[in-house]
C-alpha cells in the first residue's frame, strides 16, 4: 500500500546564475520534495586559467595574477606566491617588511571574514547584518587604498618585500579601527549568536566530522569547527608569525553554527594580531625590501609554500628550471576546491535551504575553486 | 447587509435625486469599491516607501532621497515605470492561468476591506459575519499564488506556489483559532460589533489577561507568516528558490502582486487593531487618525521583524505551526471559554 | 440594501456562471483548468448564499470548498506531474451505464423536488443568523455535531497512517 505514494524524484538546477551561489557555482541537485537526494556540483564557469598564464611570465609579473586567484583576500594570495619564490632563491625580507605583510594580511583576512558574515547571514534571510558588516569592511578598504592605490586587488606584498611604506595617517587609522572593532563584532553577534532563528537554521545542520573533514583535505575555519586544533599560522610558522600571541579557537561539533562561531572568535584573534604588530613595528629603520628585477632567474628547483589563509590552507608549488625568467609549472591550491568537494556529502538527506546554509557556512568562493 | 456613515450618507443622496432603484444600487456599489480602491492604492504606496525608509533606517542607510521631498514619490515613479514595461508572457507557460493569477491576487487584496472598520461609520457594509468573511476572502490569495506557480511553468515557481500554500493553510488554523477565543468574549462576529465591545482602555483584548496577550501573540506570528514575509518568507526566498511564485512575472502583472503583499500587510494590521488593540477607539483625536495610528504601528512591527531576523527552514516552519502554535492556541481557546463561562475578567 | 432587480441580476449572473463553469469541470481536458473552475463553481454557490441572506454559510462555504478542499485538490494535482502535464480523458467506455445513472439521479431528484411540500415561513428571518446556528448547533443538535467531528477525527488519523512512510 505504501509503496503506491512514493512521490516522484525531480532535478533543480541551482546556479550557476543564482543568487546564493557565492559566485558562479552550479549544482545539480536531485531532490525528493525538498529533500535532497544527490547534489552534484559542477565548476569551472570562473575559470581563467591562473596556473596557464603565471606559467608565461616573469615572477614579479605572476603576482597580480595571484590578486585574482583568490580575490576577497589578495594580499594573502600575493604572500603565498611571494613567499614561496623567496624560499627557492633565498631572498631575506627586511623585518618591517614583514610586519606590514602580517598587519596586511591580518586585516585582509578580517574583511574576507565580513563578506563572509554579511552573506551567511544575507543566505539565511537577513538582510541588515550585510550592511553592517559591510560598513566595516570599508575602513579597511580604506586603509588599504591609501597604502597601495587599490580597493581589492592590491599588488601590495611583491617578491623581496612590499612595494611601499604605508602613508603616514595609515597608523592612526588603524589604531581608530582597532579600537571599535571589538565592539562592533559584539554588535555583529547581538544580530545573530543568539538568534533563536539563526540558531535553529544552523545547529546540527551540516555536521562535518573530525574524520571526514581530514578524508576531504578539509582546512581554516572549517576543519577547527570540527575539533582539530590545526593552524599553519602556529604549525607551520610563516613570516614572523611565532613573535605573536594568539588563541587558535577550536568548537567540537563541526556544525554551521560553530564553523560561525570559529570565524567570529578569528576576527577577534586577527584584531589582535594587527595590535601586537603595530606595537612591535620597528620605528627605527623603514626598509621595505628590495624588489626583483625582471630578468630575477631562481636557481633550479621546485617549492611548496602554504599560509594559512581565511579559507584554509593556501599554497603555490613552483618549478623553476633555472635558466628562464618564467617558471616551469605553477600550481595553485585553495581552500575553498576541499570544501566544496565535501558538500555533496554534507547536503544529502537535508532540504534546499540547508544546501544554502551549509555552502554559506563552508565559505565557498569560486575564484578560488576555478582558479 | 447595510450600509454606514460616509457610505449610507451618499447613498441617501443618489435616492434623493430620484433616479431608478437599480441605477442607484449599482452607482453606490462601484462608488464604494472605488473609494475603497483609491485609499489603499495610497497606502500601498506609501507603505512600499515607508518600508523602504525604515529598511534603510535600520541598515545606516538613506534610502531614496532624490524623487520629492526625501523621497515620498519614490514608489509613484516605481509605479510609472512597471506599468511601462514590457508584459512578458513565456512561451510555455499556461497562458490564462498566468494571466488570471495576479489578477485574483489583488482583487482578493482589495475585496477584504468591505468590511474593515476605518473610523467610527467609516466602513463599507458591517457584514454580521466580519471576521468570517475576511478569514475566507484571503483564501482566494493562496489560490493566486498556487496559479501563479503552476501557470509560469517554471521549477522554482511551482516551488515557491506550493511552499506558500503550505504556509498560509497551516498557519490559517492557529490564526483562525486566535481570533475565535476573541470572537467568544464578543459574541459577535460584526466588526463593529468587536470593536465597540472594547471601549475603554482596560476592554482591549490585549489586556484581558491571561488570555488576550497569548492569543495576540499566536496572531501576529500567523500573521506574519500569512503574509509571507520574513522570518516566514519562505514562498518568496530569493536565496532558495531565486524568487518563488512570482519568478516570471515582469511589468504591471508583477506590481500587482508586490502591490497586493503590501495591501495583505496593512490588512494583517488592522485585523490585529481591530481585534485586540480596541479599532478606532481612543480619547481626543477623531476615530480614523487612531485606527490608522494603531494599524500604522503593527505595520512598523512586521517591518521591524523583517529587518531583524534571519528566515525558517520550510520543516521547521511546518512544525512550528502545527506542533507549537495549534495546540497553544487550543488551550487558550479553552482557556477565554472558561473565563467568559465563568466570568472572570468579565468586565 | 439592494432593490429586487439587483437581486435578481446577481442571480442570473451568479447562476450563469455556475452551471458554465460546472460544464467546464466535467469538459475541459486539462486538470489543473478543472480544478480551478470547481473553484469559481463553489464560489458562485456561496454567492447565491448570500442573496439568500444565509451569509455564514457563504463564509463557511468560501472557506472550506475553496479554502479548504480546492487547494488540497490543486495540491495534490501540483505534486503528481504525471498527471499534470498529461491531457486526461474526460469520457470513457461505460457511457450506457452513465446515461442511465444520471437518468436515475434526475428523475429522483425531480420527483422529491416535486412532491415535497416546502414550508413557507412569512416572518422576517432572524436578524442573526448566525447566532442562530449556534445556538441551535449547541443545544438541539449538539449530537450529530459531536458525531461529525468524531467522524472527521478518525478520517483525519486515517489518512496520517496511510501517508506514513514506515510500517507502525
């Protein structure tokens, strides 16, 4: 009797013009009513061939390719690549330098944590928190504008240093934003954190486990959401990372709402960071590094680096022959490719609005996943 | 049926120019729908601004700014423009369904307010089965929505029908079941009727503990979620479904539905003042400037909700109304029986 | 309120559209079309309700006919695309046996039409009816009431362990 009210399994195509798609991800999504049966998603509508063109330039050219690899966080994308050819030439950055890269990226990934906050909540239905969270994201715009001329793709960290100081109001600024930050994410989670709603949508739903999150090469915010303490700002130390003092927040349930919280809490451990660097910011000697020159040749060999960016592990491997100006091979890694990877399997047996929720929650960009 | 203040008053005056019994039946009907027709066009308008200004009141923002004086005829222009576009049907649509859709939406909009006490005489026809009539008039919305989403042919529209219905029929009952523990202290289902019985302050239904404050707060949660809007607008997620119901709708079909929500918003608001916040009654100002007052400030709290909160998962919305609010409705039902059997409170 | 003319337009006009839409239902091959002329259907009775000053029962008409009953049958039409998008057949091999049922049914009809005597009450009806039902519903028949609902009770869990997908 039963068997005879089976209702029928039909397809949704969402994206790739959809409007919470995070760029222009597709999926395929079977689904039985609202429930989803199979998810299957289908990228490359945001590829540029990245790897192809860093391939036929020179390394100081390669770098505003990486602004575009990874768009909402370029400085972290121009530190990967920098960083990486400094290891295969064993080019020294100067150490204010590198206190402007990390105040840089540390800012960086505050703003990439607010399209984040603006948009989780915007897919789930609440509008005002976007305009929040935008608001802040503008000063920090700001500053980068008046450092390096650009609002998101920055140019900024180049092979061998910066390209230049920051401008004189740069540090009061900073120190203005620094010190309303704080209070305003605690206004960002009076809005949502104990929103019985927001709760509701996001407690449960999409349960990443330990296990799978490793299978999946799952990393950043998402993997910590799950319980595992692992961070290449403290476990694989980049630039001068070990001088600073931050917690590495953890949850246990690996949850959309504790991936939220672990994002949340790391705008607070960045805000922190940008603090110790500026105290520790060396007045004495402004040197911010020698830049290579276009005919720059790196011995022969190959190089993986890897930071921790807002979305998880980051890293470029390059090939260098030795004897031309250009690389032989680049190969980019994102986040974002593990975690959208992982989604098929979060989403089954939940309903259409939780793919929504899971996918905000994942923080997925597709620049980062296309390349 | 009758006919009341403003209403019996020109009535009286076509009588007295002696024309024949029929034409002056038919001229005061369409008399009366226009003048009906012509207010809440105004107040749609001004809602659909109203709602745009405090959106951007709550966001740090200024909304419009630049058509008239801080943006007043903003929606006029709005308005102008829809009415200017280009009518797209698609070709695979189901042509009389699609176009009839819009149409039953905001007839039904409209057709609620015959019976919707403005001020003190300022209502159409005092139907002695008010609320009843209201309750099965907003039916014909759902059916719109589910013509909508059939005829446009389209996935996520048929999603977005089907969700609405489910939405509105479910959260139907626990209304319907608020507004009948009200009814049981009336004895009445006459508008008027309802609202003279709550004449001084401490009469409102709202204050009639413990009954009334419950049964005010399951009917504006329904309420909400009647009118489709946020955290219960799930027929209309653009997150989910692009837009839902409404997905292929373009120019005057669409402003007809978007007109139409606005309307079903302000009639929410004045069942809710009527039923519980004592309609037009109040001291000093005239008895229209308090209806619209308390109508205005329900208005504000929809608003407010729908700045404020993120949106519910269809299953969580589903149980919501059937697991939560029906049996807590059921109970205070119980409940205002018992208090009028009794005569507790029964002032 | 209005003259008798008036009156009698509505009902021309209401009893038009019912007997139209009526042969709609029962004619046109797309189901969903059916479906919503059913509606337009139950809505005129409702408004020939009305001319007959029976105003709850047109409420409760508007409310469970429409309300109620249509969208279940629009629901149901909505889910099942099988259905939906096939044009149906809306005559079939049993015409004979049909014609003679419908001969059946008219004539029965005619003949109770006929022979009742129908009380014709000269007082003005009650200013309220619906209090009226009420009332009535409360105390005279407040027994076949209760059985209704019981009825309608064991209906309503009927179809819940019938839609349930795994075994009790």
């Amino acid at each position: 009797m039963t068997e005879g009210l089976r209702t029928e399994e039909f397809q949704v195509n969402m994206g790739p013009h959809h409007p919470s798609t995070h760029g222009v991800c597709r999926f395929i999504l079977t689904m039985d009513g609202e429930v989803i049966v199979r998810a299957e998603p289908v990228i490359g509508y945001l590829h540029r061939s990245l790897e192809k063109i860093c391939e036929n330039r020179t390394y100081a050219q390669c770098i505003p390719v990486m602004d575009r690899f990874e768009y909402c966080t370029s400085m972290c994308c121009n530190e990967v690549f920098a960083l990486a050819v400094e290891k295969l030439a064993g080019i020294e950055v100067p150490e204010y330098a590198e206190y402007l890269r990390v105040i840089m990226m540390e800012l960086n990934r505050i703003a990439s944590h607010m399209i984040w906050y603006g948009t989780t909540a915007l897919d789930l239905g609440a509008i005002t928190p976007f305009l929040y969270s935008f608001r802040e994201r503008e000063d920090i715009l700001d500053m980068f504008e008046m450092t390096c001329g650009q609002r998101l793709t920055y140019n900024y960290i180049r092979i061998g240093g910066v390209s230049k100081d920051i401008p004189p109001e740069f540090i009061p600024k900073c120190k203005e934003f620094l010190a309303t930050i704080d209070h305003k994410i605690d206004d960002y989670e009076r809005m949502l954190t104990e929103n019985p709603i927001f709760m509701v949508r996001n407690k449960g739903v999409g349960t990443l486990s330990p296990e799978m999150a490793i299978a999946y090469g799952v990393s950043g915010p998402s993997l910590r959401a799950s319980g595992i303490k692992y961070d290449l700002r403290r476990d694989d130390p980049y630039s001068i990372y070990n001088r600073f003092k931050f917690d590495i927040p953890v949850c246990h349930n690996g949850d959309c709402y504790d991936r939220y919280i672990i994002r949340i809490k790391e705008m607070r451990e960045s805000a922190k960071i940008v603090r110790q660097a500026l105290e520790q910011l060396p007045n004495a000697e402004v040197n911010t590094g020698k830049m290579v020159k276009a005919n720059f040749k790196p011995a022969k060999g190959e190089v993986y680096s890897r930071i921790e960016n807002s979305r998880g592990e980051m890293g470029v491997y390059i090939q260098s022959t030795g004897d031309t100006k250009k690389p032989l091979r680049v190969k980019m890694r994102g986040g974002s490719y593990n975690q959208l990877q992982v989604m098929p399997e979060l989403v089954k047996g939940v309903k259409i609005a939780d793919v929504v929720a899971i996918m905000a929650s994942l923080d997925i960009i597709m620049p980062e996943v296309d390349r | 049926m009758e006919l009341i203040g403003i209403f019996k008053y020109l009535y009286e005056q076509l009588v007295a120019t002696g024309i024949p019994q029929v034409w002056v039946d038919l001229i005061s009907l369409v008399a009366s729908a226009v003048i009906i027709f012509g207010v809440l066009a105004l107040i749609a308008l001004f809602l659909v601004w109203w709602e745009r200004k405090l959106s951007a009141d709550f966001q740090q923002r200024m909304g419009p700014m630049l058509t008239g004086w801080h943006g007043l005829i903003q929606t006029v222009a709005d308005a102008i423009k829809l009415i200017q576009k280009e009518d797209i049907t698609p070709t695979k649509a189901d042509r009389p369904v699609f176009f009839w859709a819009p149409i039953i939406c905001f007839v039904a909009a409209f057709a609620v307010y015959v019976t919707v006490p403005f001020g003190e005489g300022l209502i159409v026809s005092d139907l002695n089965i008010g609320i009843l009539y209201i309750v099965a008039i907003t039916t014909f919305t759902v059916i719109s929505l589910l013509m909508a989403g059939w005829g446009s042919n389209n996935k996520y529209a048929l999603l977005g029908g089907m969700r609405s219905a489910a939405q509105v029929v479910s959260y139907e009952v626990p209304m319907i079941v608020a507004i009948l523990s009200v009814i049981v202290f009336v004895g009445s289902l006459s508008m008027v009727d309802i609202v003279e019985s709550q004449a001084l302050i401490y009469q409102w239904y709202i204050f009639r503990m413990p009954f009334g404050p419950i049964a005010f707060v399951i009917f504006i949660i329904a309420a909400t979620a009647e009118t489709n809007r946020t955290p219960f607008d799930l027929p209309e997620a653009e997150q989910e479904l692009v837009a839902g119901f409404n997905i292929e709708y373009s120019g005057m079909k669409f402003a007809m539905f978007f007109l139409a929500e606005f309307i079903n918003m302000f009639t929410v608001s004045a069942i809710g003042a009527t039923l519980f916040l004592g309609g037009w009654q109040g001291p000093f100002l005239p008895s229209w400037v308090w209806f619209l007052v308390k109508t205005f400030g329900l208005v504000f709290v929809f608003m407010w909700f729908r700045w404020t909160y993120p949106r519910l998962r269809v299953d969580q919305l589903m149980e919501f109304s059937w697991k939560f609010l029906l049996p807590l409705a059921f109970a205070n039902l119980i409940l205002a029986g018992w208090m009028k059997y009794s005569g507790w409170f029964n002032w | 309120m209005f003259g008798v003319e008036v009156s009698q337009l509505f009902f021309y006009l209401l009893s038009f559209i019912i007997i139209v839409s009526a042969i709609y239902v029962v004619s046109l091959r797309n189901i969903f079309h059916c479906a919503l002329f059913l509606v337009l259907c139950l809505f005129s009775v409702a408004g020939i309700y009305i001319l007959l000053e029976a105003e709850f029962l047109a409420a409760v008409q508007v409310l469970i006919y429409v309300g109620a009953v249509s969208i279940l049958m629009i629901f149901a039409i909505m889910l099942t695309s099988r259905l939906a998008n096939k044009k149906i057949m809306q005559s079939n091999d049993n015409v004979t046996v049909a014609i003679f049922v419908c001969a059946g049914f008219l004539l029965t009809s005619l003949g109770s039409f006929g022979y009742t005597v129908w009380k014709v009450v000269d007082s003005p009806l009650p200013e309220n009816n619906t209090l009226t039902i009420g009332k009535l519903l409360m105390t005279d028949y407040v027994l076949p009431f209760e059985v209704v609902s019981i009825v309608l009770l064991a209906a309503m869990i009927g179809a819940i362990v019938l839609a349930r997908r795994e075994k009790i």
